[in-house]
C-alpha cells in the first residue's frame, strides 16, 4: 500500500508540475512556491521533484547498464581461477583505473556528440573498475568456500551453483556496492556539469545541486530543495524495494 | 616461503607493468585531445598570445625519449616549465596528509562498524544506506558551499578547509565499508563457527576479535577499491575547495592537455593504486589461515 502511494505521490506531482507553467525568476518562498523559483522561473519544489523523478528513471538505466557490463566481466574473471582471461582483465581495469576520470570523460565528451549516451557510457567506464574489482574479487572468495565445493560434489551444474550458492551468499558485500552505483548514477549528470559541460536547465538531481552550491547566497532553498530530492528519491527506491533481508545462514542448493 | 617470494615477484610485476601501460595510454590520450578539449572546456576564448605561449612551452619529447629519462628518474618539464617532480611533490605535500586522514577515518569507521555489530542476522541501517547512496561528490559540494558560507567577510581558519576537505573524500568510501563491515560481521557472529565457540564458552569479544579477520578477508577487495576512490574524491573535493593538491594540479593539466605533465600524474595515481593492490594481494590470508 505505501508502496502505490508513493508512486501516486510521484505521478500527481508529474502532473501538477506538466501543467504549471513558468513565472517570475528569484521569488521569494510564498504559499504558492514554498521554495521560491529559480532563475528560469520555475518553482523550485516541483523542479526538486520532478528532478527526483527524472534521476531515479536515469540512474536505473546508467547502472543497469554498468552493472551489466561489471557483472559480465565478473564473472568472465571468476570463473576460472589464475586464467589468461582474467589476468588480461585484471590488467585492464588497473590500467583504466589508474587514468583520470576526467580525462576519460573528455575523451567521451569529445568523441560522443550526444550528451546522454556521454553520460551513460560515461558513468559505465567510470564504475566499471571498482564494480567489476569489488564483485569479481567477492565472486573469486565464494567459489573457494567449503560449501561450494559441498554443492558442486552434490552434482549441481556449474551456473546452477553460480546463481542459487554463490551469487546469494555474496549478497552483504554486494549490497552496499549496488546502493552506492545507483545513488552516483542518479546524479551523475552533476560530476559532468562540475566540468563545465552539460545543460544547466535540464531536470536531474545532480544538477540540481550543482546550481544549488552555484547560487546558494542569491537563493539558498534550490540547495535545501536538491537535498530533499535525493532524500525523497532515496526514500522511494527504499519502500519500493522494500527492506532488505539479512541473509541468515550459507545457502546450498536443494536436491 | 619461495611460494611466497614467486608470488610476491609475480605481483610486483604486474603492478609494474600496469602502472607503465597507464602511463601510455594517458600519453597516447592526451595527444588525440588538445585542440577540441581546449574547446569543451571553454579555452577557446583564450587571447592568441596565451594560447601560443602556452603551445611553446609544451614539451615535444616523443615516447621512447620519456621512456628513457623516466628510467634516469626525469619526469620532464611541465608546460609552464617547472620541472613536474617539484609540481607534483608540491601537490603531494597537500594532498597525502589529507589522504592519509580520510583514509583512517574510513577504516577507523570500518571497525567501529564491524565491532559493535549485533550478534545477529541483519543489514546495516537507513542511515548508512542513505549515506552511502549520496552521490560522492556530493559531499564536496556541501562542503565547498559551508565554506563559501563560512567565509563571507569573516576569515576562517586554514584548517577549517582542509578538514572539510579530508572528510568530504572520506563520506563515501567511509560509509560503503562501515556498511559492509557491519553486514559482513553480522553474518559471521551468527555462522555455525561462532556458534561453535560461543558453545564451548569462548568470550564475546574474542569471538569478535576472530570473526574480524575473516571479515577483513571478505572486505579487501572494497578496501582497496577505497583508495582509489578517495583518491578520486580527494581530487574533486580540492578542486571544489580550491586547496592545493592533486585536485587542482589534475585539472589544470587536462585543461592544458600538458601531457608531460599528465603523465607525471597518472604515474603517481598508478603507483598509489598498483601499491594498494599489491598490499592487499600480500595482507589476505590465504584460505588456510580462515576459519
């Protein structure tokens, strides 16, 4: 029930918002704008949450895709122990790492004229190294545990044991890492507009604080109202997905 | 032992051969770049004599001639002509101080995390999710506008900044271990072997002490992922702050596409990172040793 309430909640605001129109730009906090406009004249509020709304959409998709990529490459790495494979993508990644992030992202912005598919791959190579690193190494560990062996000598298949021992188990590491991908994914248009690229208008949360900090002495709510979109877009993705469950003992698949 | 020194040798190779290849590539990267770069980043409108002096003073070695000075010990010249180990000695007296801090904070945060995790199954709070989910360089976007608050008309210590600073770069690192580290101990403190300890009447906090390795073993690969990424945060926070640093340095050598001095830096960046790896591979206990 809370759960379709949020998401009322984030669709009438939709709404109210598509049929608002723009006003004066800098009002001052009133019963019609409680944050007050920003400098395009839109009141500030709605923008936070449709900002929300928007990032949450994004940032879903950005780190499907980087989880897909990280995953992919995790478990090519894991799969078999001291490969070629895995050396060659373990050098890979430190080499990828050890350049700066910003100096990838002009490479990207340089070569890729679309500013979405920038970001996008952007975020992607970004994260690939710490997520493909941080889940191969966790992959690695649970393949030479005990109980492992124990499902694999039982007779399950190689990816039956992927999916219902090792994947499961690897959980409370993997946990943090996913929340943390998806919040940096949300606002990852933000770290370009820290660049000096990106389009400042644009609905996001990330720009959103980035324009919060630029004009935190002329209008200091934009900063108060960007902080409650991450907050409100945090708190949704928590109650529609629910709380997380403690894994409470090792799991071996059934016979 | 000689299992131990094959292995020592192999990693160091690697971490050697790694931290060379990022240096091509960044090499070979900065090369493609200038002209349109200079654009993106708004130096297009640069007057003609700042940008000529600027093309001047770049250094036109090509790569073999780095290779060999590098072996001498000589990272070059940077574009304004300051030899680039001075640049980045400067940058690395500002920078590693306020690295090594947040580092501590976030494994001091670990711990703390990891010891008072209850003795049963469960995940870490809302609190730490939240904080963990906040965009990383958002925590040096509020603290680079509590110091534009701090510092309208009234002069505030150096101090303030640079803790700020610090504790911006650790945030996130610091919240995605402590998490971990309490998720992670959790699970043991309530696994069959702690079980098997408590049974045979071994002390709370013993049992603690030994669940910490096992722990430890499960969080390394995060750990080491940690110090690239306050690395990482560290070089925006100060660019942000506009303290001295790796942050500032970082950017100012991209904006000029000054690939000696580029170079000299994903040197530095890839030696910190490899040697991280390194201690990690060296510190985890083998599965023997678990358990």
């Amino acid at each position: 029930m809370k759960r379709w309430l949020l998401v009322g909640l984030v669709v009438a605001t939709y709404v109210a918002v598509a049929a608002s129109g723009r006003g004066v730009e800098w009002q001052a906090p009133s019963l019609q704008h409680p944050f007050g406009t920003d400098e395009y004249g839109r009141d500030a509020l709605a923008v936070a949450l449709l900002s929300a709304l928007v990032s949450g959409a994004k940032g879903a998709v950005v780190a499907g895709l980087a989880v897909t990529f990280a995953l992919g490459l995790a478990v090519a790495r894991s799969w078999r122990t001291k490969s070629a494979v895995g050396a060659v993508i373990d050098a890979g990644l430190l080499i990828f790492d050890s350049v700066p992030l910003l100096l990838w992202l002009l490479v990207l912005i340089v070569a890729v004229p679309h500013p979405p598919t920038v970001l996008a791959l952007g975020f992607s190579l970004g994260t690939l190294p710490f997520l493909t690193r941080v889940v191969a190494g966790e992959l690695q560990r649970q393949w030479r545990q005990p109980f492992v062996s124990v499902a694999r000598m039982s007779g399950a298949s190689r990816l039956r044991v992927a999916f219902e021992t090792v994947l499961p188990n690897a959980l409370p590491v993997l946990r943090p890492v996913a929340i943390q991908v998806l919040g940096s994914a949300a606002a990852a248009e933000g770290l370009i507009g820290l660049v000096g690229v990106g389009n400042r208008e644009q609905l996001g949360i990330g720009t959103m604080l980035i324009r919060g900090r630029e004009h935190i002495l002329i209008h200091p709510l934009i900063l108060v109202a960007a902080l409650l979109a991450i907050f409100l877009l945090f708190a949704s993705l928590r109650a529609l997905a629910g709380q997380p469950v403690a894994p409470s003992n090792r799991q071996v698949p059934s016979q | 032992v000689r299992f131990r020194a094959i292995t020592t040798a192999r990693h160091a190779t690697i971490a050697f051969a790694t931290v060379l290849a990022a240096h091509a590539a960044a090499y070979a990267l900065v090369r493609v770049l200038p002209p349109t770069a200079q654009q993106v980043l708004g130096l297009a409108g640069w007057s003609p004599e700042l940008r000529s002096g600027l093309e001047g003073a770049r250094q036109t070695r090509d790569y073999g001639m780095i290779l060999r000075d590098l072996a001498r010990g000589d990272l070059g010249v940077s574009a304004d002509g300051v030899p680039v180990r001075t640049e980045l000695a400067a940058s690395a007296r500002s920078s590693i101080p306020r690295m090594l801090f947040a580092l501590g904070l976030g494994f001091a945060a670990a711990f703390l995390a990891a010891w008072t995790a209850p003795a049963r199954a469960t995940v870490a709070t809302s609190g730490w999710w939240f904080l963990t989910f906040f965009p990383p360089y958002g925590y040096s976007v509020l603290a680079a506008t509590l110091v534009l608050l701090l510092t309208r008309g009234v002069p505030v210590p150096g101090g303030i900044p640079w803790l700020l600073c610090a504790l911006s770069a650790a945030a996130s690192p610091m919240a995605l271990l402590a998490g971990q580290a309490r998720t992670v101990m959790s699970f043991h403190l309530t696994a069959p072997h702690s079980t098997y300890l408590r049974a045979n009447g071994v002390g709370e906090d013993r049992i603690r002490l030994l669940c910490l390795r096992n722990a430890l073993a499960e969080m390394l690969p995060t750990m080491e992922k940690v110090i690239a990424g306050t690395l990482t945060g560290l070089v925006l926070a100060e660019f942000l702050l506009g303290l001295p640093g790796f942050g500032l340095l970082t950017f100012r050598t991209v904006r000029r596409s000054d690939a000696e001095m580029l170079g000299g830096i994903v040197l530095l960046f890839a030696s910190l990172i490899s040697l991280a790896r390194f201690s990690a591979a060296m510190l985890a206990p083998s599965d023997q040793e678990l358990r």
